[in-house]
C-alpha cells in the first residue's frame, strides 16, 4: 500500500472532514480518493468512530467465510420538509395555511399580526 496519495495536507484535511463527521464518500470525494482509502487511512489515524449509527466504534473482526458488508452512510442532504409541522408552541401563529407560520401570536389571537390582519379583515376593520 502505498501512502503517496497521502501528503500531510491531505491527512490533515481527511482529519478534520473526518471529525466534523462528514461521510465517507464526501471525503473520498474531496480528496480524489477512494472510500475505503478513506476508511482505512481513518482507522490507521486511529480517527474516533464514526458519529453515524451504522458506523459504531471499531468494525468487529469480520467472521471467516462471511462477507462484510459496507452499509455507506446517508449524505447530510437539506433539513427535510414539514407538511405538518410539529404541534405548536401555543404561543406562535396558529396560521394553517402555506405550511404554517412561526411567527408570535397576537396577545388574545391566534394569529400573529400577519395573519390576524388576514383572518380578521372585513370583520374588525382593523385591516382598513
Ligand atoms: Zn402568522
């Protein structure tokens, strides 16, 4: 095995990606190397295990005849969606529409001033 592809800046960036818990792939990909160079020069580093749950501590030695199996880790992709968002703070904007709003109530409203405006128009003529 050689280490050529291994300059010391390219440790140090492999040391760091690798402790800001980045994927292996993402690394592999960042440094023009393979996954498992990344992987084997990390355990060789003697890197902390990896946050990732698939990933605990130490790989155990693999068994005799059985194969080990690579479960790649799921890339860090945007913060995912909420249709529904959690149940809410009683103290934000009640608002349904358009995915909900966070923004504070109005003391007494269920709305924030936003959306009161919008609810209450024609009704308190506070909209006028
Ligand atoms: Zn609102």
């Amino acid at each position: 095995m050689t280490d050529q592809t291994w300059t010391p800046e390219r440790l140090d960036l492999l040391r760091k990606r690798w402790l800001e818990g980045r994927s292996c792939s993402a690394i592999a990909g960042e440094l023009g190397v393979t996954k498992n160079a990344v992987v084997g020069k990390a355990h060789r580093l003697k890197l902390p295990a990896w946050k990732d749950p698939i990933v605990r501590g130490m790989p155990p030695k693999p068994k005799r005849g059985l194969p080990v199996l690579y479960v790649p880790p799921v890339e860090p992709g945007p913060e995912p969606v909420e249709l529904f968002p959690r149940e809410r703070e009683p103290r934000t904007c009640q608002w349904p529409f358009a995915g909900g709003c966070d923004a504070p109530r109005e003391h007494r409203r269920p709305y924030c001033t936003r959306h009161c405006c919008l609810a209450y128009v024609g009704r308190t003529g506070r909209a006028a």
